[in-house]
C-alpha cells in the first residue's frame, strides 16, 4: 500500500484532485488507523487507474469519459 503523499508523487495529480476523485468513488483507498488519525492507504491498482485517467485527461477527455476508460482497462 502506498500513502498520499506517494501517490501525488508518483501519479502527478494534486492532492485536491485525488481527494475530489475519490469522493466522486473512482477508487476507495484503505484506512488505517495510528493512534488518533486515520491515514489513507492506496494499492497498486488504484495507482495504475489514476495514471490512466491522467493519460485520457491529457488526450482532451472529460474526467467522466477518462475515468470510464481507464476502468474498462482495468
């Protein structure tokens, strides 16, 4: 599992757009809980979707069609 930090890294996308694309459950991280907060964990696929759903988004598809796309990759 990879954190948000490693995901905007890897992926190019901002924090914000990851937090907006999930809510919108293009993908549902993992939550773990250390002490009192609740960190999010993302898996490999999750990753993968994401920079697909870049690539389509730079192709000049809308993020409905690029996300749409990218899960029917997976």
């Amino acid at each position: 599992y990879l954190s948000t930090s490693d995901v905007v890294r890897e992926t190019g996308v901002t924090l914000r757009q990851l937090y907006y694309w999930e809510s919108l459950g293009m993908f549902e991280p993992k939550y773990e809980k250390f002490g009192l907060r609740m960190y999010r964990r993302y898996r490999m696929k999750d990753v993968e979707l994401i920079k697909n759903i870049v690539k389509y988004l730079k192709e000049g598809f809308n993020l409905q069609t690029a996300a749409r796309k990218a899960k029917d990759e997976s």
